[in-house]
C-alpha cells in the first residue's frame, strides 16, 4: 500500500495490520529451486498479496463471497511463508509423512514416475507424461526403441535408471525440431506440451482465452497489459455454466495514491504515549488518594 512509509514504524505496523484483515491470498503452484524456506521459495506461491480487491491481481472472488474475509490481522508474514511453503510439498510431503522418505531436488522429472518430465530436442525443450505402460509401449513404437529393454521394461526400473532413460529419449529427440516432436508424440497418444519462452506464453492465445492477460487505463502509462487472476469462479444455473470472474479491474495505484488514507487511519489509532499510559478511572484515583 504505497504512502505507509510515510509513518513511523511503529504506527505502520499497525496501519497494515489492519489494512492485512481485508486481503486474501491464494497459494499458487509452480516449481522452483531449493532456497531458504523463511522466504525465497515460498514467495512465488503467495499468490494475490496485498491489494485491494478491486485492483488488477486481487483476489477474484465474486462480491457476494466477500461478506466473511479471513482476519490476517495477527498472521505474521513469514507465517504465510512457511505455509505457502507447505502447500506445495504434494508428493514429497507425503513421502516423508507417510513413507519416512526425505525428497531431495532432481530436477524437472516426477520422483516416481519415468518419462515423465522434461526433454530436449533439437530447437527447445518439451515436456512429456508417459505415465502408464501402454503409454511407454506406444513412446517406444513411435521413436524406434525396445520397450522390453531389461533395464527399462517396467516403471520401476526406469525410475531407477533414470539418467539412461533420458539420455536414450533425448539421443532420439536430438535433431527433431520441437513443433514436430509434439506432432509425433500426439499422432501416438502421449501426453506432451512445448515449454515457452515468457513472451511466447503472453502471445500464446490460450494465455488471452483464459483471462490470464488483463488491460488497464493507468493515469501515467496509458493503457497497460497485466497478467490476469489465476483463478477463475462459475455458477452452475439450469444445467449451464455461467461465469462470475469479475472483468473489470482497476490499474496499481501510483506512487504515494493511499498516502491520504493512511493518515486518515493512522490518525484514528491512540499514539504510542496514549497506549502505554491510559487515563485512570476516577474509582482508581480515588483509591490511591
């Protein structure tokens, strides 16, 4: 909320404190790299952080769900962190709860499944889930390799040599180009997506078909794109779906727009000296006269 580093410290924490219990946030799944978990790692997951709902990334829920908003008031930063965190452990979570198994990184490959994660090819990378054993025997037909290979006949066994299985499949990719590669593998019922640079992702119409690019009128930029709410809401009305994401948004603030609004709520608080010495009651005073 811009304009709040305009007040002491003290008097800030409070101010967004109570500015806290208005916003929600929505823990995102993405992948990423070990690093501290009091911070890095959680950060992209996050979601929709402090904003208010009417602005673009806020939480997008329709009007008649914001009557109850969870009270943030007392949740501590790092607390949504390491919760953030959490929620995305999925498999390796209940690796360890469950089976005793502590997960370490490995890269872009599903920890128990094989092929499952990404490949090189010629131009690029693809991402392919061959998740069955018919699938594996129609990824071997396609590309020229044995499926009952010893060492990689069964899942387990692929699992277990990982790094022959994807040097094999990345030897048969090496000189396919990546948009033929994907037409290959969808002619043999596999699984597969090309993974895209971040400006082909925003040119990508699917990307525009899912309301995941925005357009706002900024007082200083003009209109502006944005990336869209990753979540969107439906109603099911008379056997059809009616949409109830909201579409119009409002652009970021500028620079010091709230300044007014937090004094006006800074103003409202007792000072510092006020809180520490409350005016006795006069039962009080009496008593210590």
């Amino acid at each position: 909320m811009s304009g709040a580093a305009l007040l002491p410290r003290s008097r800030r924490l409070r101010v967004l404190s109570q500015l806290a219990t208005r916003y929600r946030r929505v823990a995102l799944y993405q992948p990423v790299r070990p690093a501290h978990l009091g911070r890095m790692a959680p950060s992209p997951h996050r979601g929709c952080r402090s904003r208010h709902p009417g602005h673009a990334n806020a939480g997008n829920a329709p009007a008649n769900s914001r009557s109850t908003v969870p009270d943030y008031s007392r949740l501590a930063d790092e607390g949504v962190a390491l919760a953030a965190g959490v929620g995305v452990h999925a498999y390796q979570g209940t690796a360890w709860t469950v089976a005793g198994e502590c997960g370490h990184a490995q890269g872009n490959h599903h920890p128990a499944i094989a092929p499952y994660g990404l490949f090189r090819c010629r131009d690029g990378h693809v991402q392919l889930a061959c998740g069955s054993e018919p699938l594996w025997t129609r990824l071997c037909a396609e590309f020229g390799m044995d499926p009952a290979r010893p060492d990689l006949a069964t899942n387990a066994e692929r699992v277990a040599n990982r790094d022959v299985l994807i040097a094999e499949l990345e030897h048969a990719f090496a000189l396919v180009d990546a948009d033929e590669l994907l037409t290959r593998l969808s002619a043999a019922g596999v699984p597969a997506g090309r993974v895209r640079q971040l400006d082909e992702v925003y040119a990508w119409n699917q990307t525009e078909s899912q309301g995941l690019k925005i357009h706002v009128d900024h007082p200083s930029l003009g209109e502006i794109t944005l990336p869209g709410p990753p979540v969107r809401f439906f109603a099911l009305e008379a056997g059809a779906e009616r949409e109830l994401t909201r579409t119009d948004h409002a652009p970021p603030p500028v620079l010091n727009a709230d300044a007014d609004t937090i004094r006006r709520l800074a103003a409202s608080f007792p000072s510092s000296a006020a809180a520490a010495n409350p005016p006795r009651s006069n039962a009080s005073t009496a008593s210590g006269s």
